[in-house]
C-alpha cells in the first residue's frame, strides 16, 4: 500500500490499518480468534496467503506478536485499538446497514459469529446437538451443526454423529435479520421464516441460548432504516 504522504496521524494510522481486510483481521482477534484457521473462519472469503500478508504486516507494525503456542495476540498496541473498531461497528450498525444485500448472506459467517455468543449459562447441563438448515443460500454450505456443552461450542460441516436435538429451519436472511437485532426471533417464529423443531421444553430455551450480535442493541435513526422481514 503507498504511503498518503502526510505526517497527519490519522494518515499514518491508515497506512498500517486501512489495507483491505486490515481491520477485519483485527476484529476477528478482540473476538477471541487466536489461532490461524480461526482467524480465518472469521474471514471466509479472505484467501489464507493474503491473511498470512496481512498478519506480518500486524506484526511488522507491532499491533500482533506471536504467543509461544504459536498463536496471534494482540500487543498493547493493539488493544488500543478497540475504541476505533467498536465506533466503526456501532457506526455501521446505525448507518451502514439500511440493507442485507444478497452478497452479505454468507451463512459461514453468521455460524462463526452465533458460536460465539452461545450462552453457556444456560444451555442443558448435558451434550446438546442443535442442526441448522438455511433455506436461500448461494454461497458456502446450507447445513451446519452446533455441538453445545458447558465448556465449548464447535461448529460442524458434517453430523457430529451424537443424535440432534433441536432442528432450526430458517431462511438465511431472515436469520441474519435476527441476528442483527432487525427483527425479533419470536417475530420470525411466528412468520415461519425460522422454525425450531425438538422437544416443547428445549423449544421454548432456544431463544435464551441465542444471545444476538454484540452491535444488535445499537439504536438507529428510525424504524425506516431497518431491513423489513421477507425482503429480498
């Protein structure tokens, strides 16, 4: 990236964090993503080799150092960051998202972001198999497994093979719309855009298990700028 030729801070902040997908890296570490594959699970359509340039280029930079697992941490540096990537996600969440456009429906994304806001406190004491199917998917994979337990989350392309307990059918954007804060779940219950099937009782825990996106309380300029349920 070529240098904006200023000694403006904010210019030479720009020339370490304004590449493509920069930003996006860093997010992905706040959120507890360490490790490489994590990472970039995080950024599913950022190639591996660009997100290792990208990773050097942190290092480089002192904003990441490697741990001794061999695993990406932020520095102290780095931690400082957090005011400018929480004011950009609660900017774009008030301005920038007035609609889920069919190039934002990547159900990798919305898997890996759920994983981490499971609530573990309220989850059965047991082993629980939660399959989801997403109806209107034109990239990546329709059906996904969370595997809960009090002590982790994984997410799965394939069966876990331990017996599901709760099916969630939903349409991706309405889940997304959900997921976001748009449009409450019980909302899209009611319409059948999302449908949970299982026993009555983990029926009625699901939505206490699905706590939503960090940004989904963040007010907006009106009731206008919110994307209807069942558009698109």
């Amino acid at each position: 990236m070529r240098g904006y030729g200023q000694f403006c801070p904010v210019a030479q902040a720009l020339e370490v964090l304004g590449e493509r997908w920069t930003l996006l890296v860093v997010r992905e570490l706040f959120s507890g993503s360490h490790r490489f594959n994590e990472i970039h699970r995080g950024v599913p359509l950022m190639s591996p080799t660009l997100l290792s340039q990208r990773l050097r280029r942190l290092q480089r930079a002192g904003i990441v150092e490697r741990g001794p697992a061999g695993d990406y941490l932020l520095t102290g540096a780095g931690r400082e960051l957090w005011p400018v990537v929480e004011g950009l996600g609660v900017w774009g969440q008030r301005w920038a998202r007035a609609e889920i456009r069919r190039e934002h429906l990547d159900p990798s994304m919305l898997m890996w972001d759920m994983r981490r806001r499971i609530d573990l406190d309220a989850i059965p004491a047991r082993r629980t198999v939660i399959e989801l199917r997403f109806r209107g998917v034109e990239r990546g994979h329709a059906v996904w497994w969370l595997l809960l337990d009090r002590a982790n989350v994984d997410v799965c392309l394939s069966d876990p093979g331990f017996g599901v307990d709760l099916l969630v059918d939903a349409d991706l954007r309405t889940m997304i719309m959900v997921w976001m804060g748009d449009v409450p779940l019980t909302d899209a219950l009611r319409a059948g855009r999302v449908v949970v099937t299982g026993t009555p009782a983990l029926e009625r825990a699901f939505p206490r298990w699905l706590r939503l996106s960090v940004l989904a309380g963040v007010e907006r300029p009106g009731s206008a700028a919110r994307p209807a349920l069942g558009t698109g």
